[in-house]
C-alpha cells in the first residue's frame, strides 16, 4: 500500500504521509540535541520529557500514517449572560472520527494493522517529512489548508520505502514577515529564535486553571480557549481563508454551567454536542476562568470589539 492509495479513504481534503517508523530514532537524536543545545522552560522540558514516545514500536508496525485534518479556522460564539450577548471566538474540532472511520474501513478490508497513536510529535514528523512546513509562529502550514488543521496518526504494519526528510527550518515566507510576531497579545513569538516561549502563549495560559499572570493585558482574551491571534493574519493562510462557522449561541443555562464549572459528562444532549465541535471538553480546567474574564471584557466594550473587526474582514488570514 503506498500513499495514494489511502486517498479513497481520504473524503474530507485531509493529506497524507506515509513514514518509516525507524524516523522515529532520528526524531529522538534531533530532540536531544535541542534539548542540550537550546534554553528551554519548564513546559518544554516536561513535553520532551514526559509527553513524547520516540521509540519503534515493537508490535509489528514498520510505518506511521501521519493525517493532516482540517477544521474551520474559528467558530463566532454568543453565550447569553444576564440579559446582554457576549459575542467571543473559539477553535474548531477536525473531524477525527470519520477520518479515522474511513481509514480503519479501507486497513481492516485488507487485514493490515491499524493502531492510533496520540504521543508522537506530529508536528515535527509532518514538517521533516514534507508534509508540512513550521510558520514563525511554530504552527504547522500543510498545502490546501493552510494552518487549519489538526494532525492525527496510526501505527500500521505496512511496509515503507523511505520518505524525504526535509531540514527542519520555518517557511520561507516568515524570513521577511513579521506579522504574527506583530500580532501576538504576549510576546511569546520571539525574533531572536525559531522556538517560541510557550509558557508566554495565550494558548498555555487558557488552558490552565492557575490565576492568569499580572503582566498579561486584558485585551488579549478573545478565545474561549487557546489563542488565534498568530493565525487569523498569516499570509500563508491567506489562500486558503474560509469564514468562521456560527453563531453558536449558548442559553444563560448553559453559559451558567460553563461558569460554575460543570463537568462536560454532565452536560446536556445540545451543550454536549456543542462542547464536542468547540473542544471544550478537553480544555475544562480554565474553561470556567476564561468565560468570567470573556464577560467581563465584553462588558469594557473591548472582547466585542476584537471579535467584531476578526468577522468583518470575511474570512481569517486576511492581511
């Protein structure tokens, strides 16, 4: 089986790569010596430490199947709060499911193993292989889609010839931009170095529970989690700009439940389902942190505004 052969089960413009699994010894080598070589924080560290598997499985799998799926860029979210529409943004799940549904069909017919695998470092895998590229913004680009996806992969026992392994190095776009550099509300995109400060990223303190840090301004809260800053006017993503989805209106029942900390299993059948295409559910712990400041910006004039100028350019990636 070779990559175009996947693309019956590829219905939803996802791309794909097909790697060795021995790359994954060259992943590990690579991400020893940033470790040796660049200043990391603690939250990098932990990642390099604790959240990859760079070892080749022994379980009969010889290749990766690495997925890029798309999503729209952003939803427009209304919650309703005591009388009044607060009008925010929020990121959109990838259809994971039918992906994989369609994927697991096409392997399963030809009795070949298919196995997901969720602690690789897909981003890097996609951008030495040749299916991505890495912005300034270390967000992963993909041709067709520009950053509007989320990647997926699975371990299979066919066999691979070897991939390109393209040298690790951003798009040649970024050496004369600076527009996400510009844009970002933290200063966690640096000038000075490829490798972000993540535990500056929005994205990293949305999706925390602890009191978010002094120095942080109030109009950088636009999300209900992560951030869209860096993405919403790159260039690169320009070609590729599609409008948010919505509105998604939530009631004053179930803005009050997102506020109080209601775990997403108890949530109603229509909360549930929005959580679910919005991600909520896996970003609950600053979830409720991030609403009570979204309401509080709006009531300032300053969330609606932002939210405001991000629809009325049209679609996201609009210079």
């Amino acid at each position: 089986m070779r990559e175009p052969d996947l693309q019956p089960a590829l219905t939803h413009g996802e791309r794909v790569r097909l790697i060795p699994v021995e790359r994954l010894l060259d992943l590990r080598g690579e991400l020893r010596e940033l470790e040796a070589r660049e200043a990391l924080n603690g939250f990098q560290r932990w990642i390099l430490a604790h959240k990859y598997t760079l070892e080749v499985p022994a379980a009969h799998a010889r290749s990766i199947v690495l997925v890029a799926v798309p999503h729209p860029m952003f939803a427009r979210v209304e919650l309703a709060w005591q009388g009044r529409t607060v009008r925010c943004a929020s990121l959109v799940m990838s259809d994971f499911e039918t992906t994989e549904r369609s994927l697991r069909a096409l392997f399963d017919e030809r009795g070949l193993l298919f196995v997901p695998v969720s602690d690789l470092p897909m981003k890097r895998l996609a951008a030495r292989s040749g299916l991505a590229v890495y912005g300034r913004n270390n967000v992963c680009f993909v041709e067709g889609m520009g950053s509007q996806l989320s990647f997926a992969a699975y371990l299979t026992d066919v066999p691979c010839d070897d991939v390109s392994w393209a040298e690790l190095r951003p798009a040649p776009l970024c050496a004369r931009c600076e527009v996400c550099l510009n844009d970002c509300p933290t200063g966690a995109i640096r000038e000075d170095r490829f490798l972000i400060d993540n535990e500056r990223c929005l994205s990293y303190l949305n999706e925390s529970a602890d009191p978010f840090p002094g120095w942080l301004p109030a109009s950088a809260h636009h999300c209900l989690y992560d951030c869209l800053r860096c993405q919403l006017r790159c260039p690169m993503n320009k070609p590729y700009a599609r409008p948010g989805i919505g509105p998604i209106p939530f009631s004053e029942e179930e803005t009050d439940m997102l506020l109080s900390g209601v775990p997403a299993e108890a949530y109603p059948p229509d909360l549930r389902e929005k959580a679910r295409l919005l991600g909520l559910d896996q970003w609950p712990a600053g979830l409720a942190r991030n609403v009570r400041i979204l309401i509080a910006q709006a009531e300032a004039g300053g969330g609606e505004r932002w939210v405001r100028a991000v629809t009325s350019r049209g679609a996201p990636g609009s210079p």
